[in-house]
C-alpha cells in the first residue's frame, strides 16, 4: 500500500504544472522573470549609466531586489522605470560614485539602507506614493543638499539622513507622524525643521545633534519650527534646542532653505528700499529748506 501512495505521489508531481525562472543579462544589468514579471538581481562589468526599460521580453520590470548594485563603484547614474514598485535593501549601498538617480514615480516600497553611502549624490526625487523612509536609507550620502519629503509620508526611520553632512534643508509633509533615533545625526548644515502637528514622537538625538570625533555635540544654531504643546516643542525643550511657534513657520522655512541665492536677492531688495527711503526724506529735507530760505529773503 506505501509503495502505491509513493507512486501515486510521484506521478502527481511530474503532471504538476512547473513555474520557471528565467535569468539572463541586458549587459550591465542582470535579471530573472518569474510568473511574467522582472526583476533586476544584479549588474555585470563595470558600469558607469543604466537605463532599464519598463519591460523586457513582454515582461514588466516591477522590482530591483536586496544588493543588486551593492558596492558598484563605477555606477554614475541609474534610471528605474515607472513599472517599479519595490526597491530592496540596501540595492545601491555603497555606490559612492552615484550622481543621478530617477526613482520611478509609483514606488511603494524602498529598504532600508537603500543609497547609503552613496556619497556624491547631491539631489533625489522622492516619489509622492512612499508612505516610509526606512532605516539608513540616505544615510552618509554627504554631498546630499535638500530633502522634500512626500506629503503623505507617515515615518522617517531611524538614521535615515545621518551623516548628511551638507544637508540644508528638509520640507515635511503634512501627515509625518514620527522621526526616528538619530534620523537627522550629523546634519550640522541644517539649522532648522518645521516639524508638522501630526508627528506624535521624535526619537533620541534625532534633530541638532553632530559629533567631533566620538564626541557627540548638540548643534547651538539649531530651530524646530512647530505647534505649541506639540511633540516638537517637548523635544525641543527636553533637548535645549531653541523652538519657535509655527505661526512664524513660513519666515523660518525660508531661512532653512539655506538658498544663498534667495538671501542674496532678498538683501538687495532690503538695500535698495532702505536708498530710496533715504532719498525721499533727503529730498523733502532739500525742498524744506529751499523754502525757508526764499522766507528769509522775502522778509529782509
């Protein structure tokens, strides 16, 4: 009777319909299709610009997976499709050469320490539909300038701008509600946040904290920007880190932008209104005391 079953189990299997996967190269980048879909498992050679299509052989591409261009060095630039809806950890971890990246515009998921160490990164685009910054996903990427977060973004994980050491400015969404343990550590370029209502609790060191060496610092010129009563404030004063109230948000989010161009500009509007008020009371000084001068001389 065991050998029945045995047979009849083996049988069974043979006539079971079998899913393959496909695996195959594009040249720079590597790739498997498993039940009609694509996924970019790694890269070959030394590649310095990829562009990967929205499909491949019929096939979306719907996934980069964990590592697939870990420590790439020579990668300068990378295009994803907007077929792409999860980016796995650490995908472009120490790509340290990497200037560029589009990320597609319909991303879901990104994991943790996706860009980290992604040091001449200087700008990303981050797609509107992501509802999570995961653990050190832009972490060390020090020549990065500016962050707009998604206005839909709920959470900024832990260290997940640390070490963004040229880091000015940071726009948050209206739906954030946390920022984790030292999200922004060693972001001493950044000399103010506006930290919206919605967040709910902001983690140990997570805003105006650096370091000298092992010496951890807590940055003097820092200023949250938020609601009073508000977990911003809490930490802003647990922390002794200079707060100011959210009805002056729109003045101090200029002032975060870190634009020198704007100040620049800014400046020279100050300066010429200050001339020209100068000159309207020099001129009525000139007429008054043209007039008094032709009084005089009428009563001598």
């Amino acid at each position: 009777m065991k050998m029945i079953f045995a047979v009849a189990a083996s049988v069974m299997t043979l006539l079971a319909p079998m899913t393959e996967i496909e695996t195959a190269s594009a040249g720079s980048f590597d790739y498997s299709i498993f039940e009609g879909e694509v996924t970019v498992t790694g890269y070959s050679g030394e590649p310095e610009i990829i562009e990967i299509p929205e499909f491949i052989g019929g096939c979306p591409v719907t996934e980069v997976r964990d590592n697939a261009f870990y420590n790439c060095h020579s990668l300068k630039s990378i295009s994803l499709p907007d077929t792409v809806l999860k980016i796995g950890h650490h995908s472009f971890y120490a790509c340290y050469e990497l200037e560029e990246v589009r990320l597609p515009a319909e991303l879901e998921e990104i994991g943790i320490g996706c860009f980290c160490g992604c040091a001449a990164l200087k700008e990303i685009d981050i797609p509107e539909t992501l509802k999570v910054l995961p653990d050190s996903c832009f972490r060390a990427c020090g020549s990065l300038e500016a962050a707009v977060l998604p206005e839909d973004l709920e959470a900024v994980d832990k260290f997940c701008f640390a070490g963004c050491t040229e880091l000015r400015y940071v726009q948050t969404g209206s739906c954030l509600g946390s920022i984790g343990e030292r999200s922004f550590y060693m972001c001493g370029r950044l000399e103010s946040i506006v930290v919206p209502p919605s967040v709910r609790t902001i983690g140990a060191e997570a805003l105006g904290y650096t370091c000298d060496g092992n010496l951890m610092l807590r940055q003097t010129d820092m200023l949250i920007v938020g609601r009073e009563d508000s977990a911003a404030e809490e930490y802003a004063k647990e922390n002794d880190i200079s707060f100011a109230a959210d009805e002056e948000k729109e003045v101090f989010a200029e002032i975060s932008s870190g634009s020198v161009t704007d100040c620049e500009n800014a400046a020279s509007w100050l300066g010429a209104a200050v001339f020209l008020l100068l000159a309207a009371v020099f001129f009525l000084f000139f007429i008054r005391e043209n007039r008094h001068s032709l009084n005089d001389d009428e009563d001598v």
